[in-house]
C-alpha cells in the first residue's frame, strides 16, 4: 500500500510481487549487516544519536506500536510509562456502542505518511498545521494504519471519534518475509493463535478502542489456514467478549488456499473468513461490477462488506483524489459500504490553496455521493467551541492564555456540518474554522464574512441532531464578537412524533419590535435572548442566552442565521460629518455553543475533594544563573474512589518567588503559566524552567465539564511544590 508500483503488481502480477518482495528482502539484510559492521568499525567515535526509547522511564507521553510477536505475549505494554496516558478518556455514546446500522456505512482508514507522526504526543504537540480529520459527521467507522505488527490508536483519534459516535479499530498486519516468520510463531498452534487473540482482545479493551483490522499480507502454508481460522474466529469472540459492539475486519489479502493474492471482491477464496469475522475490507483495486457482485455472495450481510477506495488513485476504480466520488456512486448504487483508504492524500500532497479549503473540498465531494452517517446533539449537555484540534493560540473564556502554536486533536470538540457553501438570499459570506483569530475558548471558531445586503439573510448549515425533548425547557448559550450592525442568531428546526415540523429563531440581542416585524413571516417563533453578556476584558464578546420548551419534539437542525437590522452609521475623522458605511459589509465570529437542561448541575467538587500527588519529581542544573529544570508527573483523583464526568483539565504553574529575594529586587509579580490539557488524570511535566529565586511552584489543575463550563482557578485543586535547593 506503500509503494505505487506495488498496487500495480498486486493487481497484474501477484506472484512475481511475492519474488520481488524476498528479492528486496535479501537485499535489505544484506544492507543492514553492512552497515552494522561499518558501525563497528567505526564505534571508537562518540555517537550523537540519542539513546534508545525506553518506555518503562519516565519521558513526554507518547503513543507507539507494538513491533514484535514477544513484546505482545509478554503483556510488557502494560508496564510502560506511557500506557496510562494512552487509555482513552471518551467512551463512545449509548447509541453508537451497539453494532453498526444496518445500512451502508463508511469506513476510513487513516494511513497518513506511515503512522505516529504530531498525533503520537498525547499532551499535545507545536504544530498549528498538523493533520486532522474533522468531518466525522460522515464516517462509521475509524481505522488507524501503519505498517508496524501491532497499531495501536493513538488516544487523540480515538476520544475525538468516540465523541462523534466513531468506532475505532487498531491494525494487525503481516507482510514480507518477517511478516511470514512471524506468521510461522502465530500459526504454530490453536493455542497459539488463541492465545495472540487474546492478547490483542487485552489491549484493546484495556486501551478502550473498539476491535481490529487483520492484514495478512503473506503466503502461507495450506496447512497453517485452520490455524488462522482459528486467530480470525477467536479474535472476533473475544473481542465481542470483552467490547460488545466491538469490530473485527478482514482485509482482503491471503486466501483460503494460503496464496497471497488479492480477490478485489468477496468470492469463495476469502468468504471463510468473511463469515467469522465482522466484515471484509476489500482490496481497492476492483471493477464496477465487482461491488454488485460481492452484495450477491454476502446474502443479508451485504453491508458488512467494505469496498477498499485508495484516495492517492493507485489502479483503485475512479482513479481516486478528486474523482473518488465517482467509485463511491458506484458502491452506493449497488448498496454495499465503502473503505476510503488513505484521505491524508490532501495533506501529504499539498493541495491547493491549502489544507483547509482543500480538506473541506473533498469531504464535501464525498458528503455529496454518500450520505451523514452521525447526528449530533443528540444527548445533553451538548457543547462546541469548533475547535479542530490545533492552532495557534489559546484561551479560556474569552481571555487569551497562550499565543504558543499547539496541536491536540483529543481537544476537538464537537465539529459543525459546515458545507462548502451556504444559503444566501442576498450577498456572498464565507463561513470557516477560524484557527487564527482568536478564539472564545480553545483554539478556532466559527468566522462569518463577506457581503450582506441589509433586507437579505444568510444560513449556514451547523448541526444536524437528533435531540428529544422532555417536559422541561432547554437553554441555549453562544458567544459572539461582531463587527456594526453584524448580527448572528441561531435557526432551529423540530419535528414531533406525527411528523409536524416547527421552525423557531434564537435571534440576536438588539431592536425586539425590529427584530420580530423582520422575522415574524419566516419563523413559526421568534425568541429573544433573555440574558446578555458583555466580557469584562479587551476582547469583544457578547454571551447571548435564550430558552425554549418544546416538549415532545425532536431537534433536528441548528442552522446560523446572519442579518442586519440597519444600515451602519459612523463619523468620518476627516471631515466629522455622520456617513453610512456600506450596508454590504459583514462580519461575525461565533465562539462557541452550550445547550443544556436547566435542570443539570454543573457545580465543580471543591478543591479539597481531590488528592494531587506528584511523582517521578526530577530537578536538574539549567544555566549558569542559578535557574532549575523540573520534571514531574502530576496525578490526581477524587477522595473515596468517587467517579465524575469531568472530560478534561487545563493545567497551569504559578511560580512563586522567594519573599527576602524579590522584597530586595523589588519584585513579587507571580506568573501564571498555561501548561496544556491533560484528558485523564495525569500530566507529565518536563524541563520546566522555573528561574533562580523561585522558592515554590504550584500547579492548578482547572476541571472542566461536558457543558464547556470551568472551575474557578483559586477552586481548583492544586499541588504545592518546594524549589530543590531553595
């Protein structure tokens, strides 16, 4: 999947792809034995390589894969520093933890430039332009690819995926001749290959991902086939064992007769494992009729076959990239489901004019043949900041704490059914995710410009849900910052349970009598806000809240309503004379968006609920000025094993100076520092610097919850620290 000729291969000549691999094998052993005795030769010179990655010492979390059969069967994962930092924070909603839909799904597999690239720093990486997906709305299913034994999901993909209602699968692969040495261990035995099964069931419950991709891409013995039967079979039990609802998926690679030869459909050389596994990702290189055919040999598990598409267009049906929508159509009209494989295409490729406008293009490409496979809210609390996980600043409640470029995608929240154009009677608006200007919360928003006629609105598609109200009313909270007479409001659409449907506006604060005579003939209700906010700070957020019952509807879309009430008025400085700018301009930024049940609580335990600890607490030298480095894992968790909801922390360092030093300097300014966001209940701290003077630090750990709500900094709690040496 790597290499352009080998897709060609693949297709045409399967068998002399299997010489040209141990070819090309030898050759790399050859290699490497030389180049291990030049290295001997030369080991008098001191090497600046850095040391081998040890996952059992304390270092910057990380996600990796597992590379031997041994590192599998020793459970020696678990012992690692990192494996509690890689067990996922988001379980995937009721609705999404049973089996898929019986209908057509999508699949997406990730393969972007092979794997653990900015997504491998769990706390976050300095990427503002790192690749992320963010049309989740479309997708079913997540596979995360490399080409190492055992992939294991980065927690980032996995907690954004599972907010949507994604599952998530690692990958299991053989290929090349290791691939076919580590096959002769796996394969030895029914126990063995129960046992591996095992192991990887282990993992991904323990990891809190949702099952696997198996890619075996080696010849085997016939006689070894029972035995991988038995892998696929027992893997699949123990995965529904230990995950209900979980996924196990058989790529289409090996056959039943232990040839290395890729069908391109479901055919009686891969159906064995087809029928005791969850489903078959088929190769990516099949004909038009091939979709049609694989529908009639699945019966009524049709759906459960997934037609491979390769977005980088290597011999797959469409040619992939720009025309991948023309394979879709197909798979569409003959009502089996789809496997794109490799969408970071757009990213590796560099598609103009850049990533985003060229990400967004595609996906609607593919939102255009297929359909919305998610619906969100469909629960509450529900909260977006339309943060896409990077960016270049980031700040809390309208306040910027760092201008640091950061990347995170487990800090995705959830992302808006943006179409590539909206719906406008009057004007031209661009609307996008916005990871420049500043934001309300996060690192994005939703910015709205361009022109707008006065007697004209503009909407833009937000969410689609499928929300039920009950009896009590339900509150809605957005933030915006608007330039004029620039005005955003929300659409809402409901539909009863007899199929009635009623369109209401949470309009913006402004002129009631205004508002109502402009509005009155478009919507069945128009409601103003009844409480607006202006932020006490430099930034020029308003906080609008409004509220609605209706009870026994189901909310079905959010829309943003853009408009004008009247033309702008300003002075001209030049000649000091009352001028109307032009009543075309147009521009609002929308923050973020809470809706909630009036009836929840979103009161934070207090401080002294929590136990904090540190551990791993290192001190070093930084330079000759007396200043000290620190690293520390912070930990934390509430008294009594009490369990909470809490989805994430903001993390902060207050470093306080020494009182008969900075009395004599004259300086007792503390500094406040914003660290990163921890999704589980620890954060390592390295080589913080922490300047000569400094008597004690003090972490803050701000919770924060699933209504975008955040706990007071002097409530949060805390761990004091006393400088080493001070």
């Amino acid at each position: 999947m790597t290499f352009n000729f080998r897709s060609y291969f693949k297709s045409h000549h399967p068998q002399t792809l299997a010489s040209l691999k141990s070819i090309l094998n030898s050759f790399f052993t050859f290699l490497s034995k030389f180049n291990l005795m030049a290295a001997n030769q030369n080991s008098v010179h001191p090497s600046d390589d850095p040391p081998p990655f040890d996952p059992s010492e304390p270092s910057i979390p990380v996600s990796y894969p597992l590379k031997t059969l041994e590192e599998l069967e020793s459970r020696s994962y678990f012992d690692s520093f990192h494996f509690p930092f890689n067990k996922v924070s988001v379980k995937l909603p009721p609705y999404a933890a049973n089996e898929l839909p019986k209908r057509r799904r999508l699949l997406v597999c990730h393969d972007m430039a092979g794997g653990y690239l900015d997504d491998k720093w769990i706390q976050g990486g300095n990427n503002p332009d790192a690749y992320a997906i963010w049309h989740w709305y479309l997708i079913d299913v997540f596979v995360y690819f490399s080409h190492s034994l055992v992939t294991l999901p980065p927690p980032c993909w996995i907690n954004t995926a599972h907010k949507h209602g994604v599952k998530v699968l690692g990958t299991f692969i053989l290929e090349w001749d290791e691939g076919k040495r580590i096959a002769n261990k796996l394969l030895s035995s029914k126990n063995s290959a129960q046992m591996y099964a095992e192991r990887l069931s282990e993992l991904a419950a323990a990891l809190g991902f949702d099952g696997w991709l198996v890619n075996m891409e080696v010849s085997l013995d016939v006689r070894q086939i029972p035995n991988l039967k038995e892998f696929v079979s027992h893997l699949t039990q123990s995965m529904h064992s230990l995950v209900p609802g979980s996924l196990v998926l058989w790529y289409d690679s090996v056959t039943i007769d232990g040839n290395l030869s890729w069908q391109d459909q479901l055919n009686e050389k891969n159906k064995p494992f087809f029928d005791i596994s969850d489903g078959i990702f088929v190769n990516y290189t099949w004909r038009e009729n091939y979709p049609k055919h694989s529908a009639e040999v699945a019966g009524d598990r049709k759906f459960d076959v997934y037609m491979g598409i390769d977005v980088f267009g290597r011999n797959t049906y469409g040619g992939g990239q720009w025309t991948t929508n023309l394979a879709l159509d197909v798979i569409k009209r003959d009502n089996v489901s789809a496997a794109i494989f490799a969408p970071g295409w757009v990213y590796e490729t560099k598609q103009l004019p850049d990533f985003q406008t060229a990400q967004n293009r595609w996906w609607a490409l593919v939102e255009k043949s297929w359909d919305i496979s998610q619906n969100y809210p469909r629960t509450l609390p529900f909260y977006s900041n339309f943060d896409q996980g990077h960016g270049y600043q980031f700040t809390v409640d309208g306040k910027q704490m760092s201008q640091t470029p950061w990347n995170n995608i487990s800090s995705q929240s959830f992302q808006p059914f943006l179409e590539f154009s909206g719906e406008s009677t009057g004007g031209n608006l661009k609307v996008a995710v916005d990871i420049k200007e500043p934001s309300y919360n996060g690192g994005g928003n939703l910015t709205f410009s361009g022109t707008l006629e006065d007697d004209f609105q503009f909407s833009a598609r937000l969410f689609e849900g499928k929300l039920q109200l009950a009896d009590s009313p339900v509150h809605f909270t957005y933030s915006v910052n608007s330039n004029g007479s620039s005005l955003l409001g929300l659409s809402l659409e409901f539909t009863s349970a007899a199929a009635e449907q009623k369109s209401v506006l949470l309009a913006s604060s402004g002129d009631s009598l205004l508002t109502m005579s402009r509005f009155v003939r478009h919507f069945d209700n128009v409601i103003m806000p009844h409480r607006v906010t202006k932020l006490e700070s430099e930034s020029s957020w308003v906080i609008q809240e409004s509220s609605i019952a209706m009870e026994g509807y189901m909310l079905t879309k959010i829309h943003a309503v853009c408009y004008k009430l009247r033309p702008e008025v300003h002075k001209s400085e030049s000649q000091g004379k009352t001028m109307a700018l032009s009543p075309s301009e147009y521009h609002a930024v929308l923050g973020h968006l809470a809706i909630n049940s009036l009836t929840l609580n979103s009161d934070f335990p207090p401080s002294t609920s929590w136990l904090v600890e540190g551990n791993f607490t290192k001190w070093s030298s930084s330079d000759s000025n007396g200043s000290r480095k620190l690293n520390v894992k912070l930990v934390w968790k509430l008294k009594g094993g009490k369990t909470h909801p809490f989805p994430k922390y903001n993390i902060y360092v207050k470093k306080q100076p020494d009182l008969s030093i900075a009395e004599s300097n004259g300086s007792l300014q503390l500094v406040q520092e914003y660290l990163g966001v921890a999704v589980v209940e620890a954060y390592y701290v390295s080589d913080l610097v922490v300047p000569s003077g400094t008597s004690s630090v003090t972490f803050i750990i701000q919770v924060c919850s699933l209504d975008g709500a955040l706990q007071k900094l002097e409530e949060s709690p805390s761990l004091d620290l006393n400088v080493q040496g001070s």
